[in-house]
C-alpha cells in the first residue's frame, strides 16, 4: 500500500505560541488512523493545517504524492482531501439538501450524478432524508453531525479528515456514526480521526499515533495501544 499522506517535521505556531512541535506520521491508503491525546496536544490544529486552515510553520506534507503547500487551500478538495472540523461547520440556514449541494461544489461529473450521491447519503443516513428540506441549523446535534459527514462525502474525498465525531451526542447516535464511517472505508475512503473518546478510537481504527505536547509520543497497532499501560493510565481512564 502507498502512503497517501507523510507528514515530516510539521511544526505550527499560533503567534509565539509553537502547538506543533516537529510532526512526523503517515497514512496509506484505505487505512483508518486515529490521533489520540489530551485536550491541547495537538490533535485539532494538525486537522486544521492538513486541511488548509492553518500555515505551517515548517515541515513536509505530501498528499497523494504531491507537496501539499503547492496545492491551494480552496482546491483541496478537489485534489480529494475533505475535513469534518470539530463543531461540524455545516451551513444552518440552508436546507440538508443545500448543504449536500455545496459538498459536491467541485465536482465536474453532473448533476445526474451529484443528485444520484445525494440519494446515497440518504440511503446512509436516513434521518436526513426526513429532513432533506429542513434548515440545518434546526436539527439535533446528532442530525448535524451525520449532514457533515455526508457533506464532506459528496466531494468524493480520497482521504476523510473527521475531528471529534463524538462530540457532544448520545451514545446511540455515536455508535451509528461509527458503524458508517467503517463502512465507508470498506467503499474506498481512506480516514485519519481525530477522537476525545480514546477507546473508541483505538476500537475503531487500524493504527494510531499519541499526540503530547505537539509531538508523538507513542505509536502503533490500534489494538496494541488499547492494551498498553501507559495508555490506559493516561487516555482510556484505568
């Protein structure tokens, strides 16, 4: 398998304040990689500057082969890199139709086709096919939560950035959640998440990578790192 992101020495400063300390990780296709840590380590500026939010202050990333700071910010996606963000950024006054609209907003292949996927994301996520013509700002957290993902979907992304998924839902809904984005690998998209809920990440994911003080700490097999003592101690509370 090749590797469809490489970080190398990534390091991010807000002002004087340097959150990423020298970043180095990678994600090959059709994988499911977790980033794990405490609050502040890392995790949510590492997704924003892979996303193009943030400017790096040094490092390397290579997305599919290219260097990732010759790719403009607004073409990522066309490029195939979609982020969830944390807090789902979705558009509330527009309807659930409108924001899988905008999802596809890059797309060349039609409206046949883009109407076809809309159709799909409703076959994933039923509930939106209820709401299809309610605003999105209305709708419960969970509603909210199933619309970004879609959203990001509908650019037909090679690589899903998702940040904390799990955010604020109840637990029957975050389990839903979780059983789609496995079965959204299985139809090609490879995943890097960002989760709070470190066991459910490390349940989720093939690989993952501890994030510390803006740098990795620990890495390796998913299943691994939930049985390894320090993890447990420090991120799945026993």
């Amino acid at each position: 398998m090749k590797n469809i992101l490489e970080v190398s020495d990534l390091k991010v400063s807000y002002g004087a304040i340097q959150a990423i300390k020298g970043l180095n990780f990678h994600v090959a296709e059709g994988e499911m990689v977790a980033l794990i840590g405490a609050n502040g380590a890392g995790k949510t500026t590492t997704l924003k500057t892979l996303g193009g939010l943030l400017s790096p202050a040094s490092g390397q990333i290579t997305f599919d082969g290219k260097a990732h700071a010759a790719i403009k910010s607004h073409d990522l996606i066309r490029e195939g890199l979609a982020l969830v963000p944390e807090g789902r950024g979705i558009f509330p006054k527009l309807t659930v139709v409108e924001n899988l609209e905008m999802g596809a907003f890059s797309r060349t292949d039609g409206k046949a086709a883009i109407e076809a996927d809309i159709e799909r994301m409703f076959g994933i996520f039923p509930r939106l096919k209820e709401r299809a013509f309610q605003l999105a700002g209305t709708m419960s957290g969970g509603e909210q939560q199933m619309l970004a993902i879609s959203r990001a979907l509908m650019g037909k992304p090679k690589l899903l950035l998702l940040d904390e998924p799990s955010m604020g839902l109840a637990p029957i809904i975050v389990q839903k959640i979780f059983e789609t984005i496995r079965e959204v690998v299985k139809g090609g998209v490879t995943l890097l998440l960002v989760e709070q809920n470190a066991k459910l990440a490390l349940q989720t994911c093939q690989r993952a990578y501890v994030i510390d003080g803006g740098k990795i700490a620990l890495e390796g097999q998913a299943q691994d790192l939930l049985h390894n003592e320090q993890v447990q101690k420090a991120y799945l509370g026993e």
